[in-house]
C-alpha cells in the first residue's frame, strides 16, 4: 500500500493521492515543512481534511498544520488501540475503488520516475542544459539513482544528507519495513549522512548500511574516516556524490540571481577514493552505471562478510533538480533609498 515520500523531490502519487483526503491520519510524523511543502507544483497537502496528528513529543503536534485531534503516544501503541476501537466493517466502503486507484496511481508515477533522466530549467535559466552538454560521458543524478535502487539489498539501513542529489533521491529507495531510512528532515545540517551511518550499523551490527552524502556536505564530516577504519568498529559502506560543486546552494542562486552563482565550487583535484586509502579503507571510483552497481554490491558483500569499509565515490556531471524552498525565497529587491554612490571605503582610525 505504500507509495512513498511525500514532500521535496518525493512520490508524486503520494501526492496525488493524499490531496484527495478527507481524513488525514499522521502517525509518528512531525510532518516537517520538508515532507508537506509543494512539489512537482502541486500544492497537494488537502486543506479541508480533518487531520488526526499521533506524535511521541507533544511538542511537536500541530506545529505545522492545524489538526483536529492531537495524540501524544506511541505510534505502534496508539495504532492498535485505534484499531482495536473500529468495527470490523471499518473501512469496507469502496476499499476495492480505492485500492484499484492506491495502484494505478502508483504504477503511472513509477513509469514516469523510470524514465525521467535529466533535471529542468526555471525559465530564463539554462545551467542544466549547460551542465549535460559539457560533460555528456557522465551520468546525471537521476541515471545514478536508477543503478543505486537496483544493486541496493532490500533489508539494508541507509542514511541520506541534505543537498540536491541526495534530496533527488528521496523518490528512489522503497522499504519493506520501517526504520531503514535515516535523514537530516528538522534542521537539515549537512554532513549528517556519513556519522549516521556508523551510528545505524553499531545499531545493527547483522544488517547492511549504505550511507549517502554530496561530496561538499561529506567534506563537512570527512574526518571520521580517519576513525571508522579502526579494529572492531562495524564496516559501512558509504555514496558520495561527486559533482564539484555545493549545488543546492547554486541551483538557489541560479534562480534567484539570473542564472549567476558565486562560491559554489569545489577543489578538482580532491579525490575522496584516494583520501579513503590513505585511511586504510577502501575506496573507488565510478563513471558509469554497471561500474556503479557492481562497486555497490561489491562493498556490501565486502561489508557483511569481510568487515570492510568502502567509500565510493561518484562521478556525476552538474545537472541539479529543485531548489529548496522555492516557496519561500524570492528574487532580491532594490532596497528604497540606498544609492551606490553612498558606499564608501572604510576610512582608518
Ligand atoms: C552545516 C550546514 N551548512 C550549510 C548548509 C546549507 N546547504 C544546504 S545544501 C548545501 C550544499 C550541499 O552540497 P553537496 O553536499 O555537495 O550536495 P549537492 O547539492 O551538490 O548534491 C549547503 C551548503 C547546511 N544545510 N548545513
Ligand atoms: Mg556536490
């Protein structure tokens, strides 16, 4: 029944599908503005529907969107007692309609999701035709993603950060189970990805990780590498997205500064897979998308049954999908009254 995320870059037909709501029930959700703003330009959320928040801090009830009951409980807990509360009868009205359109809402996403390989322009903008065209051996975020779901084993944790190909891939990995997805959603700090992906595997010691982050959010955390190697800690394995550049922050500055960024580009001649053997680790390259899914099944193997770590690093062309928050920034402004020839040099003491 799941149809996955809602939110930045998540399941259209989750979105299609809950903005026909009546009733809302959030279960274990703090419904973060990262997981309820628009996406794709739907403004989906349903405004009209009566919505029943079930959170384990009270705090965070209602902090988002107005609800009409608020419970503070667990959300395994407060599930079962609802449930055992309803008839038996309980929502037999119409379920086959609404399992029949649950499907083929999801399949028609799916398709689309398959075939969609290329990031869009805001008009007046051409940064991502830019990008495929200068380097058109590399594969784009979304081609990576495709090779990534298939070569990832069902039962594996994995942990994402907070950047544009990271955030892209909020659409791909699906789960059989909860607790398998660990991501930056409140405050969104890059360089999340990596540490959390040791904390999951010392967790779980038995079952595979796959840690995710953009190559300038894993700068942030890179000096763990330098520790995760050592005797007796669990191995992981972990993505970095190499694009040269912080890209969330140029795809924001291409659309709000017209098609210009500044301050957004990374060293070329960094190579994480070699820093990665300088730590006694394992560490790879990969440009292609056979190279990318035998590295990753590789090092899980490698993981689960040699205890080693492996960094692969992935070599991606430009290409940067929905800016952040693009409801909530606009283009800059001339502020009244302020004339450039009024700024002046600083004069000495
Ligand atoms: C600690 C911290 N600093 C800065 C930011 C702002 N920020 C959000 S995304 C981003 C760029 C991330 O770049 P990268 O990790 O290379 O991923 P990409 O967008 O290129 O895929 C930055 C700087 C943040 N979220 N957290
Ligand atoms: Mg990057």
């Amino acid at each position: 029944m799941s149809v996955g995320l809602l939110g930045y870059n998540g399941s259209k037909a989750a979105m299609e599908l809950i903005s026909k709501a009546d009733v809302v029930l959030a279960l274990g959700t703090r419904l973060n503005p990262f997981s309820t703003l628009p996406g794709y330009g739907i403004d989906y959320w349903p405004k009209a529907a009566r919505l029943i928040q079930v959170d384990i801090n009270g705090d965070r009830i209602g902090l988002t969107k107005k609800v009409a009951v608020g419970i503070a409980g667990d959300a395994k807990t407060v599930a079962e007692q609802i449930l055992a509360k309803l008839p038996e009868h309980a929502g037999q009205k119409n379920r086959g309609d609404r399992q029949n359109l649950i499907h083929t809402t999801r399949s028609a996403w799916l398709q689309q999701l398959s075939s969609m390989d290329h990031e869009d322009d805001d008009p007046g903008t051409s940064w991502n035709e830019r990008a495929r065209n200068r380097e058109p051996e590399k594969m784009s975020p979304r081609i990576a993603w495709r090779a990534i779901q298939s070569s990832l084993p069902k039962d594996a944790v994995i942990s994402s950060d907070i950047g544009n190909n990271c955030a892209i891939g909020n659409a791909y990995p699906t789960f059989e189970v909860g607790r398998k997805y660990l991501a930056p959603g409140l405050f969104g700090p890059c360089g999340y990805g990596f540490p959390a992906i040791i904390g999951a595997k010392i967790g779980n010691p038995g079952t595979p990780v796959v840690g995710f982050a953009g190559d300038g959010a894993f700068g942030i955390s890179m000096n763990e590498m330098t520790a995760c190697g050592r005797q007796h800690w669990p191995a992981i394995t972990m993505v970095i997205f190499r694009n040269y550049q912080w890209g969330a922050e140029k795809r924001n500055t291409t659309l709000w500064f017209d098609d210009n960024f500044v301050g957004t580009e990374l060293d070329l001649d960094v190579n994480y897979a070699r820093i990665a053997e300088a730590c006694g680790v394992k560490g790879v390259q990969v440009r292609s998308t056979s190279d990318l899914r035998e590295a990753l099944a590789e090092a899980i193997d490698a993981q689960m049954t040699r205890n080693e770590t492996t960094f692969i690093e992935v070599l991606l062309n430009q290409e940067l999908g929905e800016p952040f928050r693009r409801d909530a920034m606009k283009k800059p402004v001339v502020v009244a009254g302020i004339d450039p020839a009024d700024m002046c040099p600083q004069q000495p003491a």
